[in-house]
C-alpha cells in the first residue's frame, strides 16, 4: 500500500514542517510590558489535554479517510 518513497517523503515534509515552525517560534520576541492591554490567562490542564485530544482524533479521521476510504473507490 505505502512505497518506500511516499513513506520517506512524507517524514522527511513533517520533519521539515515541525523544524521550520519551531524556527519561527524561537525567533519571536517577548514582550514583557506591564500595560499591555492583554494578560496571559492560564488554562486548565483538563481542557489542554482534551484539546489536542480531539486534534489528534480530528487528524486521525483524515488520515483515515484520506489513505483508506478514498482509496478503496
């Protein structure tokens, strides 16, 4: 079902896509005004966890749908 190729192809584009977004990350500044108009607001580890919970879920089916369904037709 998956050549050698496609397989590598597509680790080496997530590697590339994780890599680069990590790069542009890294290089944003940090502003650490006391008046800004806007306050970092922590999050509950509960709805963190079910967020990417549900992303992974939400790529899963995609993947899914994408490698087996579609091509079964």
């Amino acid at each position: 079902m998956f050549s050698k190729k496609m397989l590598w192809g597509s680790l080496a584009s997530l590697v590339l896509l994780t890599g680069t977004s990590a790069v542009a990350l890294a290089e944003m500044p940090v502003h650490s005004e006391q008046n800004s108009q806007f306050h970092y607001i922590e999050q509950p580890l509960g709805l963190k966890v079910g967020v990417a919970i549900a992303g992974l879920a939400l790529i899963g089916l995609e993947l899914w749908w994408f490698l087996l369904y579609v091509a079964d037709e």
